[in-house]
C-alpha cells in the first residue's frame, strides 16, 4: 500500500454550479476551467459527507473529457477517504447500468458523467451528477445542497497520484481506498435476463423472419445491447449499427427521435422495411421504439407497456401503480384508470419518480422525452424498453402496429407532439413565460375565433405544482398548462438541460375516441391547438422563429 498524502487546494466558487433537470450540464471548454469539476465534486463530497468508509460508483457515457473527469475523481475520492470505488472499465457505465450497479452492491450512491442526449466533443456538451444510495438521481433538496456547497467553497482535496488504467479489469489499492476497475456490462445484462423471457425472445431471432435493427448512435449502448441482443438473445450479428462508443458520437446528436435517428428510421420504412428498430440515447436511459412503417410515440409506448405488463415476468403478480411526467400524454392515465391503479401526475426529470418507486407506489413510470422505466433500477431505462417490447411481440406474436392499434381500439387515442424552439434569447423566453403566467387567471372561459380553432374554448389553466406524496417536499413552476374544452392541452415550459440560450418546450396533446380518426397524421390532428399555442404565447413574436427546430 503506497502512503500519500492529501493535498487541499484553494480554488475559487463559481456562480452557476445549479444543477438542472439532471445534474449539471455545460460546454467542455466551461468544465475545463481550473477548479470548476473539482468544485462540484467536492461541493457533492461534502454534501454526502463523512465519506471514509463509503464506496462510490463511477461512470460515463464515454463521451469527450469522460476520461479526464474520471482520474480527477479518482484522485478527489481518495483524498476524501472512501473505502472503495467501483469504476466501469474505460470509464463507461451506462445511466441505467451506473444506478444498477449502486443498487446491487450496495454503495452510497455514484458519480455519472454524461450531458446525456446533447452532442460530445471539444466545443460540444459535458455533464456530472450525483445519484443516491437508492440508485436515482439526487432529489432536489440534495442538489440544493449541492449547489449553496459550490457557492461558498474555498478548497478541494486530492492527492498526487498517476492516472489509474482504466482499460483493464481488476483492483489497485491506493492508501486506504481499493479502486475496482468492474464489467460495465455484466451486473446490467444479467439483472435484464433475470427479468425478461429470453427463451420466448430467443424463438424470434431462431425462426429467422423477425428483423431487428437497434441503433447504438455510437454512444455508451453499444457494447450493452451488442451483448444482450446479440451474445444472450441470438439476434444476427449486426443487428447493432453504430455500437462503438466514440467521443464525439461520430459528429451527431445523440438523441433517439424521428430528425437525428434517421438511418434507423429509413431501415424501418418502405417495401423492405425491418420488424422491429430502436435506438437510445447519449447516456443510454432514452428509447424510441418503431415498428414496419410505424412510429410508436413514447407516451403511448407507456401506456401500452402498463397495460401489458402481466405478459412479462418480472411484473406477472401485477403493477402497483404508475407514474407519468406532468407534459406526458394522459394515455397512461386510462390504462391506470381501467386497472384500477393509481396514476401519478410529476414534474419532468426522472429525481421525481424516486420516491414513488422506493415506496412501492408505482412499479412503472415514464415522460414523453423517450423515457420509460421501472423499479428495477432508478433511471430510465433505453434498452429495458426495447426488451420489455421485444418480450410483448414475441409472446403477443403480432406487429408492432398492430398492438398499438389494439390498443387504441380499447382506450382510444392520445395524439401528442412536443415542439422544440432551441437557444433562443433567454431574456425573451423568461419575458415570453411570465407574461402568459400573468395571464392564467383570466384564461378560463376565453374563446377562440381563429379559423381553425373557431368555438374552441379554455376550460382552466394553472402553473404546475407538485407535492411529493411521500416527503411532502413542494415544487413550483414547473411549466404552464392549458385545459381545452375538446380534450386538448397544452403546456409550455423551459428546458433544464439546455447549455445555450433558453430552450422553449411546447406540449400538445389532445384525446380522440373516433376511430375513423386514428390514423390522422399528428400535426395534423393538433393543427388547431397548435394555432391556439401561438396566439396564446405569442411564440413567433418572442421567438422570431416561423417554426420549431425540432418537433417529436
Ligand atoms: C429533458 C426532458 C426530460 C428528461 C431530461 C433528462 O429535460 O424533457 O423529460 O428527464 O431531459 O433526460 P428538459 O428540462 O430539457 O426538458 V436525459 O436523457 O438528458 O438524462
Ligand atoms: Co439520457
């Protein structure tokens, strides 16, 4: 055992260390400035304070200064007096993956670097948060914590040391710490066997007619799915596209939608069309699921999942209740209704499901962002996803659009868009946000002339508040929703993961039960409520902008 000595550095606070929809995110060139990772980390160190004794798990999504970020935890953990560290070799642990490792060995909680769906490299996205003993993202009272630590912090401690090797398998002792270099992959795929049938799912690659494409966006769900899909579950070789994690994730936009997965998309269109495509995201929690010619949209993959989990293995006994991020569509709602469970209605970011979860009031929850998951960890989950829909067409043996049509036969449809209108003036987004929250009180009974939404009325609108039903813990402002008199909402809110400018989030939903009507294209179902928004919010005016940049 090598002795070393801790070091404590003076370092300078920083002014915009809060911690946003999950964890901090900002440019590399901003997390290289001397001090601000190691800042954070220590802000975390003594939030979670004493730490000697503890284990800590340690992990990435491979993207550009992961590498860097890990030695100088390393260093910063010694020096701060935990026991053991868990690092998943070459830096990488998936989202799911790192809360699923917390939660099998038992740790007080783990570091995971990742900026999630923004795109890597020197002048792109980089981001660290910190995740309980639990498995999930730190609540709000934690990252509060966090936060005022990084205000008022004058030293971190660390130690001299050389850089681990990352890239093998095995332990090293440094002083009192034993740094465990662990199988990113294994803990992971083996708590998905234990949960799904993978002999059922083994008989659709057999028979040799059942096509499946899973786009790894050359993010950190590479080697995952290329080990469950194609090692445990006989899919051919190749069955992963883009499986090797770079750190620029090849130049593109990690983000599992309709715009940025477009090769995946074009497989699943046409004549020759695949059975089956997903893809994940950056960090791996994302999913998007799409059939022959056929989009599933997320919130309806979560209402489906629900209304089907007694044909999986791991929920056969049943559901305890669900739980859906307050922009999601109500088509959950319905299933809950129907199954006689409870709903739960939260605020957008996955720290919000964690109690529900650990208290054993909802087994599965999910937000309209590609995210859906379950109290099998306590993220969500990108490839659980895809298993748990691999396991419903294999047992259901039927298309994908198939079961989503059944569906919608049983409990009608719930058309939803989101549009997106990105690094806009932050000034003009806030200003744009207060005015129409100003305006709520005199929104109900309002009606509207314009040609296409003609008699369409306001029925209520508020800001959205949540209070967790298990700590009581009160959260405000979390986005402004309208009530519309033919089953319609819409909700408007900032995004909390942006790095640049303001990004404005537009949810539009609307439910319809004639099924004459279900196969209308979406934009085209919510034209009117679309309209509705802009006159509502005066979006074009404070954007400048004629039409979303993104719209899913
Ligand atoms: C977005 C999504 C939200 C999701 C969050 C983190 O947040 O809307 O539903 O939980 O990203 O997802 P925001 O504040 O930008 O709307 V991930 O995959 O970045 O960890
Ligand atoms: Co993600």
């Amino acid at each position: 055992m090598k002795n070393i000595t801790t070091k404590e550095v003076t370092t300078q606070a920083f002014d915009d260390q809060k911690p946003g929809t999950s964890g901090l995110r900002k440019k590399v060139t901003q997390f290289q400035q001397v001090g601000y990772l190691e800042n954070f980390v220590q802000a975390v160190f003594n939030t979670i304070a004493p730490c000697a004794g503890k284990s800590l798990v340690l992990g990435g999504d491979g993207r550009f200064y992961n590498r860097e970020a890990i030695q100088v935890i390393i260093r910063m953990a010694i020096a701060n007096g935990f026991s053991h560290i868990l690092v998943g070799k070459g830096g990488i642990l998936s989202t799911p993956a790192a809360s699923c490792v917390i939660r099998k060995h038992q740790t007080c909680g783990g570091i995971i670097l990742s900026a999630s769906h923004n795109p890597g490299g020197p002048d792109e996205d980089f981001g660290i948060k910190f995740n309980g003993e639990n498995g999930g993202p730190a609540p709000e009272k934690l990252t509060d914590e966090i936060f005022q630590q990084t205000l008022s912090i004058t030293h971190y401690q660390t130690i001299d040391a050389e850089d681990v090797e990352l890239d093998q398998l095995g332990t090293l002792q440094i002083a009192q710490t034993q740094i465990e270099i662990i199988d990113p992959v294994i803990d992971y795929a083996d708590l998905m066997e234990s949960m799904f049938d993978f002999d059922a799912m083994k008989s659709l690659f057999k028979q040799g007619d059942f096509q499946l494409c899973f786009d790894a966006m050359h993010a950190v769900n590479g080697p995952y799915a290329k080990e469950i899909l194609e090692r445990r579950l006989g899919a051919p070789a190749g069955t992963v596209i883009n499986g090797v994690p770079l750190t620029d994730f090849g130049g593109g936009h990690p983000d599992p939608n309709l715009v940025h997965a477009h090769e995946l998309v074009n497989l699943l269109h046409g004549e020759d069309a695949l059975d089956f495509g997903a893809a994940s995201d950056g960090d791996g929690d994302r999913n998007m699921v799409l059939g022959k010619n056929f989009y599933i949209n997320p919130c309806d993959s979560l209402a489906i999942l629900t209304a089907n989990a007694d044909c999986i293995p791991a929920y056969s006994k049943g559901i305890s209740g669900v739980a859906r991020s307050m922009p999601t569509s109500r088509a959950v709602d319905r299933v809950a209704t129907a199954m006689n469970i409870p709903c739960y209605e939260t605020p957008t970011g996955w720290k919000f499901f964690g109690n529900l979860l650990d208290a054993g009031k909802i087994t599965l929850c999910g937000e309209e962002s590609f995210g859906t998951g379950s109290d099998h960890v306590r993220e969500k989950d990108g490839l659980w996803a895809v298993l748990f829909w691999l396991n419903l067409i294999a047992v259901k043996k039927q298309p994908v659009s198939n079961i989503v049509r059944n569906h919608w036969a049983k409990y009608g449809r719930d058309y939803f868009t989101r549009h997106d209108y990105e690094a806009v003036d932050s000034g003009d987004a806030q200003e744009m946000i207060r005015q129409l929250k100003e305006k709520i009180p005199s929104l109900p009974g309002q009606i509207f002339s314009g040609s296409q939404s003609a008699g369409l009325t306001i029925e209520s609108a508020d800001d959205f508040q949540y209070i967790d039903p298990v700590d009581n813990s009160k959260t405000t402002e979390q986005g402004v929703r309208v009530y519309l008199n033919n089953g319609g909402r819409i909700v408007f809110r900032l995004s909390g993961t942006g790095t640049q400018g303001a990004t404005l989030r537009v949810y539009l939903d609307c439910y319809q039960n004639n099924p004459d009507l279900f196969e209308q294209d979406t934009q085209e179902a919510l034209s009117e409520l679309i309209q509705v928004a802009d006159t509502l919010a005066g979006i074009k005016r404070f954007t400048g902008r004629e039409k979303p940049d993104v719209i899913t």
